[in-house]
C-alpha cells in the first residue's frame, strides 16, 4: 500500500514538493528499490532505528520538514491528482493560513476519485465561522490531511499528545487549531481516499478509557484556545457540539467492547457521567441527556432488531 500511496503523491498535477516517508517498521527498512522507484530527489527516507510510533512519527516529519507548506498522508491513504495543486493555488492566491478538502473512506480505491477537476474556487471562512461548521459536523475532513502554512504547523508540533492510551483526537484538533490562525479555504470535493479494512485502528479500538482520557486533554486544551478567542457564548456553543461528538464516539467505541444490549447502555451511562456530562454547560445539561439517550436507545432498538431478523 505503501507503494500506491507514495504513486498518488509523484503523480500529483503540482510537482514542486519534498516527500519524507518516516519508516519505524524496523523489520522492514524503506529504500529506493523496495519502493520500486529509482532515486527521485524530491524523496527522503528516514528508517528510524526503533519503533517511535505513529504519533511521535509523524511530529518528526513536522520537524524535519523544510517547505513552506505542509501536509501528512498515512501509508495506506490516496490523494487525488489533483489535490496538491489546487490547494496550493489556493494558498498562494489568497491570506488563508490552511485548506481542507473532503475525503471519501472505502476499503478499495478504484474508481473512486473524480476525474480531472478544472478551476476551483474554495470557500473561504473566517476561523470562527469554520470552527462552527466544523465542530457542528457540517463540513467533513481529515484534519491531519489539510494542508498548512509553516507558522501553522510549526504551531502544531507544540501540541500535546492527547491522552494516556493509543494517541486519538490529535488529527481532530488540528482544523481548529488552524482556525485560531486565520481564514481557512475549504474544497468539498472527494480529494482524499481514507482505506477503511477491518484491521484499521479507527475500526478496532475499543477501549473507552484511552477516549476518554484523550477526549479530556482535547477539551482543556480546546478551552485554553478558543475561549478568549471566540468569546464564552461562541465557545459554549462549540463545545456542546464537540461534546456530542465524543459522545457519539464514545457510544460506537463501547459497543465495539460489549456487544450485549444492556452493558453497552450501562457502560455508556458511566462514561457519560465520568467524561462528557461534567463538561457540559449546566443550561444544556437537560436537552444534552434526551440528545444521548435518543441516540443510545435508538441505535440499541435497531440492534435488537437486526438480530430478530437474522433468526
């Protein structure tokens, strides 16, 4: 997969870039032949000499690198040929200091990315605006596949990893973190393919106490941005949409852990008294637990449901 996605980033429209792959897979070190390219000098490989992990790894590339502009792409993801070109037109026609773009997730790529896209004009929001569509679920992206301006990700590397598990939350930070800076263009058009197979970490983690744990960081640290940036009623607006968003993940990562009906409702009850409800103004506290318990006990009556239609 490594292969295919290092083929969508040379292929790109827009082919003034530096490539660093970060390689921890110690057992099986990166070069030019396993590739099965020929020395390209817009590449570098970095084998690192022992497993740093996914998140210390891709903080060294934010270090290392030396453009202007910059993005990720996960070993098993796709960028639309055209993606890198259109978001650094935009950048450079316009004061944004990011873009992001929407993404499609399938297990198979084929055939799944638009053809070649002519002139595109992105919309452009101030931070505040882009804060409210992103936090509210209007707007759908990867936050580590934006693409950011240096004094954008250099601010990102000061940021705390999250929590106390397997790192989580980190890529949804960062559109807001981008959003305290300035304006942000967005392209909604399908320019990312995001692999989804039964083995990816978004599908099979399920330990609610490492969201949890990240979910609290994510939230001091939301606190410490944005409140003095947007104002207290701005800011408690978002952060009840922030806060149906966790719980939203919280339910699904628990339902991973107990498929049985009612532990997932009782394990779900703690963590929302534990984590989520503590969090939340005490004036939507009331409208906060009918939006929960809508969600839980209609999901668990669907459940129920599919599996009186399977007998």
């Amino acid at each position: 997969m490594l292969r295919q996605c290092l083929g969508s980033i040379l292929g790109q429209s827009y082919s003034n870039i530096e490539v660093i792959i970060g390689n921890d897979f110690v057992e099986e070190p990166v070069t030019f032949d396993s590739l099965g390219i020929g020395n390209d000098p817009r590449v570098r490989i970095v084998n690192h000499p022992y497993n740093i992990g996914a998140y210390s790894n891709n903080y060294y590339l934010l270090r290392v690198a030396t453009g202007e502009l910059f993005t990720w792409l996960a070993d098993d993801d796709l960028m639309h040929p055209d993606f890198l070109g259109i978001a650094c037109a935009a950048l450079s026609q316009s004061r944004v200091k990011s873009l992001f773009v929407n993404y499609v997730s399938l297990p198979d790529p084929e055939g799944i990315f638009p053809g070649k896209v002519g002139p595109i004009v992105p919309r452009i929001f101030s931070g505040q605006e882009f804060i409210r569509e992103y936090t509210s679920r209007r707007i759908k992206t990867v936050g580590n596949y934006g693409v950011f301006r240096r004094e954008v990700f250099e601010e990102l590397a000061e940021v705390k990893r999250f929590g106390t598990g397997l790192p989580v939350y980190g890529d949804t930070f960062m559109p807001i973190l981008a959003a305290t800076r300035g304006d942000v263009a967005y392209v909604d058009l399908d320019l990312i393919f995001l692999r989804t197979h039964a083995n990816s970490r978004s599908a099979s983690l399920d330990c609610i106490e490492n969201y949890a744990s990240a979910q609290k960081d994510f939230l001091t640290e939301f606190e410490r941005r944005c409140r003095g940036y947007m104002g207290a009623p701005e800011y408690e607006c978002q952060l009840v949409n922030l806060l149906k968003w966790f719980a939203g993940d919280g339910w699904h990562v628990i339902g991973r852990r107990y498929p049985e009906v009612c532990q997932r409702l009782s394990n779900f009850m703690r963590y929302m008294l534990d984590t989520i409800m503590p969090s939340v103004p005490a004036y939507s506290r009331a409208a906060f637990w009918g939006f929960a318990t809508k969600m839980a006990l209609g999901d668990s009556l669907r459940f129920i449901t599919s599996r009186l239609l399977r007998r």
